[in-house]
C-alpha cells in the first residue's frame, strides 16, 4: 500500500501444479536425495529501493521455516514453522497424504507398464468417478451424484502389478478389488474394464458418458493426484487425441492415403502436402500422419470434434458422388490398414489402434472389434448385438469396404529444415493462456545469441522462456511475432507444459537439427537428453522452475504446427508402398 513509494513485494511464488503428476522444474529429487525447490521472490521494495530489512527476514527468516514446513519431515516433528501472521503460517508437509499420493501415483504407473503385457492399450478401474465437476473444471463431480465406473463382466479384466512398500498406502474402491482368493501377497490387482487392441466404438445417446469416457482415456496418459477420481484409468503412453483444425498449417506431410486425384494438381501436390490454412478434413488427415510418424499407437476420436467427411461418407453421397469424383478417401474404409500390420501399407509404423467416441455414424460399427453403449454413464457390452445389426444390412463390406492405406512416404524419413524454424522462432517467448505459445523480437529483431546457439539474447531470460511472468502479454499478435497456438492439443494440460514445448522448439532447431536428421529421431533425442539430465537442463534452463514435462507425441504436435516450419522428404522416402490407394484389404473384413 501506501501510492507508488510505498513498500511493495516480499511474496513468494512458486509454479502451482495441477490434479496431473508430471515430472516438475520446481521441486526436484536429486540423485542424491537432496530435495530442491525453484522458487521467486519479490523482494520488498519502496519505489525504486529494496528494503533491506524486510528483504533479510523474507530470505533468512520466512524462507527458511517454509522450507522446514514443507519439504522437510524432520521440520514438521520439530515443529519448525513461520512464525504466526507471515507468509506460510500453518504451514506443514503431511506426510501419511504425501506417502498415499505417492502410493497412488505409482501404482497408476505400474497399471500402464501392465497394459502390453495384457494384451491391453487402456484400462477404466471399477469405482473410478469419471465425470468432472463441470466442463470447465478438472474436479470430479461430487460423489453423491456421481455414477461410479462398472465394466461389464463380457470385457473385465484383472490387472497385477507387483506389491511395493507404497502399497499399503493405497485404498482402492471396493468394486476395483478381486475376490480374496485372487489377491497375491506380492502383487496389488485392479478390477475393471480392459480395451483391446483394434477399433472401440464407444455409442449411446447424448449426455450419457461417451465423451467424458473418451477424455478420460486422452488424461489416462498421465498420472493424477490421489481424489482426482481417475486414479483406476491408464492409457498407452502413446495414446493420442486426432480432431480436426480448421486453419492450422501444415508443411510437406504425405496424406495420400487419404488425399489423391486432387482437380489440376498432380500427386506429388499430397505427397508433401502443405498449407498455412487446412481444412477439417486435410487437418485431421495431417495429423494422423503426423501422429504415426511421432510413434502414435493409440488414436482417440471424437465424432464431436472431427471432420464428418474424414470420418466416413454414406452411400447415397457415394451414389451422387462416385469415388472418381472425390479426391478425399474416408479413415472409415483405412482403418483396418491402419490395425492390421499384415495389411498395412506402411511397416515402419507401428499397428495403430482406434477409440472413437460416436453417436451418429453407425457405418463404423461393421469396422469395430468391440462396440460399448454408454448408459447413465455404464458401458454396455453390445458388440455381438451390433454385429447383428450389420449383418441385417449387408455385411461389413457393404456398410464400410476396407481398402489398403496406400501412400507414398507416409512421413517416413522426414527432416525439419533447421533455417526456416530459427526464422520462425526468433525473439522472447511467452506463453498466453493455457496453450498459446508467442516469440516476440524488440523493433529491429533479435540476432543469434551466445554462440549461435539461442534465437535471442533473452531466451532465457526469466520473463522469457520459462521464466517468472513468462504469461504475461498483450492480448493481440503483432506483425513481427510468431505465435503457435496449441489450444486443441487436448493433452497439453498445463501452461508449464506449453512452455518447455516452446524451449524444446528452441533447442531443437539450434542444437539438433541438422541434415539427414529426421523429425522422429530429434523426437527421441530430446526425450534422451531430458531422461539423461533433467528437464531444465536438458532445454537450456537449469534454473528454471516453470517447466513440466510433456510427452514427444507433444514437442511433434509443435513442431508440425507452427507457421513457417519447412520439411524436406528425401528421394529415397518416397516411393510408392504396397497397395494402390484404392486396392481392396486382402482380409475376412469385406466379407
């Protein structure tokens, strides 16, 4: 208080996590156990003057007790504590909370480590409570009105993962848990509802759970605090959320498969395809592209947020519009391709399995392997009744004929053009809102920085990237930034997130880019590099405390879709691949 001279400051701050537990800049354990916090102070100040005084007690008095309270146990049993009235008062690290939160976190781990071994790319624990609080908040509903998770007793598994000194620390749902004559001594089991391999359609009617099942898959990626209520569901690592978006742009990405014949254009036009607006449909076919390149072996599709004519094409369009006629081929008639390594055109990509949230399109249940309709938030088992229906129709090759993938390089061997990504990511970054990522150059620009090896003299400053304030920023985007807005990167779940994208962009295009380099082998260098020395140090931040970690699936989503970014195919990628777009899937499916 007290106008402009009056004192100001003395706050402490520190990156606030959200219900995701992700590997974190501001609170590390080293190897050695040594705990360390990266936090900011606001030393106290009147005007332009520091007051010394205060700032003694905020750094030799206040900081220290907090760090007694909460980072040390031996603190709490010594009652060590600020001192009522200050910053922190009441503070106290709860450590039966911490030991079940880490008891929980890691057992969610294991659950994922399971899934391969089972035969398994996702899994919904009975008793999980999947529907959030509303659609803005990450707050499970309240228990007294929320419907717990049953899997049907048709597709239940039981999930074992081994029994570790944290166990005791867990408390699973009643649903979730085996009879006691299945429970090992040296091993935790979860009962619930396993997704296999393939293609799963989740139907039912509108405000019933499909989305919100859907969703729960696309944050099962990560790990959640111990309350979050999707403590019980696991997805894949690789698991990742396809929509279309409009007007996002693209550069040089193979969507033959999908894209051909286009009016007075050649092939070779979709065979590096690029754009700096998409459409629904070109952008969801880049992006599944893009996905397989990334190493994508889970793809999460909801009929809400994707482009109906990707998704399928009815046969009275197909009747008015022969297939001659359209250029676009739809993922409906791919995607046993896709499943299917024996069929697919593409064997540098790994088999590719389907979640589809859908209510409309009934044409994909002759494709699916298993078919839930979601009631009350309970999934049926109606897979059989479904297969009923489709054969009342015709068949499967009526209702979806499968025909191969196709393609040309399919992204195989593509390699990020280094200059055109420094260009683009010249000046400070800062992030806007949750998922929007700026570089801004003062009049003039930035040149390279120390040694060449940064794109301006204050990328690492710490109002720029990564640093305290880095979210704070105008509103609009000048004529001389570049923005990257990663808003419908659903799996992009935090700003700290978003902003060690923004580095790893960085240091990707002055460190790793180089020629012979594909994308896919930069994706598994930074990963490498972070593994081997941390998050901060790995993205040119060390001292950083603003950074959480997200997966390559997201650098690559960056990557793709910032303005600018030019891609090469080398001569020896592209090269037509087993199966004409239009040949038939030599399997049982159209039958």
């Amino acid at each position: 208080g007290g106008g402009w001279r009056g004192a100001k400051g003395g706050e402490l701050e520190i990156s606030s996590p959200s219900n995701f537990v992700l590997e974190r800049s501001a609170v590390e354990v080293m190897p050695d156990g040594a705990v360390v916090a990266r936090l900011a102070v606001g030393l106290p100040a009147a005007g332009r003057s520091v007051l010394g005084g205060m700032a003694s007690q905020v750094l030799t008095a206040t900081l220290p007790a907090l760090v007694g309270a909460a980072l040390s146990a031996a603190g709490k049993q010594a009652g060590v504590r600020p001192a009522p009235g200050q910053p922190g008062a009441g503070v106290l690290l709860d450590v039966p909370g911490l030991l079940a939160h880490a008891a929980h976190a890691e057992l969610q781990s294991m659950l994922r480590d399971a899934l391969p071994s089972s035969g398994l790319v996702a899994f919904v624990g009975n008793g999980a409570i999947l529907p959030r609080a509303s659609g803005a908040s990450g707050a499970p509903l309240a228990a007294a009105i929320a419907t717990p998770f049953l899997s049907p007793t048709s597709l239940e598994v039981i999930l074992s993962v081994p029994r570790t000194d944290l166990s005791p620390y867990t408390s699973l749902p009643p649903s979730s848990r085996p009879d006691s004559s299945t429970v090992g001594e040296d091993s935790v089991r979860v009962r619930g509802l396993g997704i296999r391999p393939g293609v799963t359609v989740i139907a039912g009617g509108a405000y019933h759970g499909k989305s919100t099942m859907l969703r729960a898959f696309e944050t099962g990626v990560y790990d959640v605090a111990r309350g979050d209520g999707r403590e019980l569901v696991v997805a894949v690592p690789s698991a990742w959320k396809l929509s279309a978006e409009d007007g996002r742009s693209v550069s040089s990405v193979d969507i033959t498969p999908f894209l051909t014949n286009l009016p007075g254009k050649s092939n070779g036009a979709v065979e590096a395809w690029s754009t700096t607006c998409a459409s629904g449909a070109t952008s969801q076919a880049a992006g599944l592209i893009e996905g397989l390149e990334a190493g994508c072996g889970l793809f999460l599709l909801d009929e809400d947020s994707s482009a109906a004519n990707f998704m399928a094409r009815d046969s009275l369009m197909a009747q008015l519009v022969p297939p001659q006629g359209e250029p676009l081929s739809a993922l409906l008639h791919k995607v046993r391709a896709l499943c299917n390594p024996s069929t697919s055109a593409q064997k540098q990509h790994q088999p590719s399995s389907f979640v589809l949230a859908l209510g409309a399109c009934g044409a994909w249940l002759a494709v699916a392997d298993t078919v839930l309709v979601m009631r009350d938030f309970l999934p049926i088992d109606q897979t059989e009744a479904a297969a009923q229906l489709v054969q009342a129709q015709g068949g499967r090759g009526a209702l979806a004929p499968q025909v191969a993938l196709g393609g040309a390089s399919l992204n195989f061997g593509r390699e990020p053009v280094a200059a055109a990504f420094k260009t683009a990511l010249t000046g400070r970054l800062n992030v806007r809102g949750k998922r929007s990522l700026v570089w801004s150059a003062p009049k003039g620009g930035y040149g390279p920085g120390r040694g060449g090896e940064q794109a301006g003299a204050d990328v690492n400053d710490r109002d720029g990237a990564g640093g305290f304030g880095s979210g704070e920023a105008v509103a609009s985007v000048a004529p001389d930034e570049t923005e990257l807005d990663l808003n419908l990167i659903a799996q992009l779940v935090e700003p700290a997130q978003a902003r060690a994208v923004g580095c790893g962009l960085q240091h990707a295009a002055y460190r790793l880019m180089r020629s012979g380099k594909s994308l896919s082998a930069i994706l598994r260098e930074i990963d490498a590099e972070i593994d081997r020395s941390g998050l901060g140090s790995a993205l040119g931040l060390p001292d950083s405390g603003q950074l959480a970690r997200p997966r390559p699936l997201e650098f690559a989503a960056a990557l793709n879709r910032l303005r600018g970014a030019q891609f090469s195919i080398s001569a020896s990628s592209q090269r037509t691949l087993v199966g004409g777009a239009g040949a038939a899937v030599e399997d049982d499916w159209n039958k």
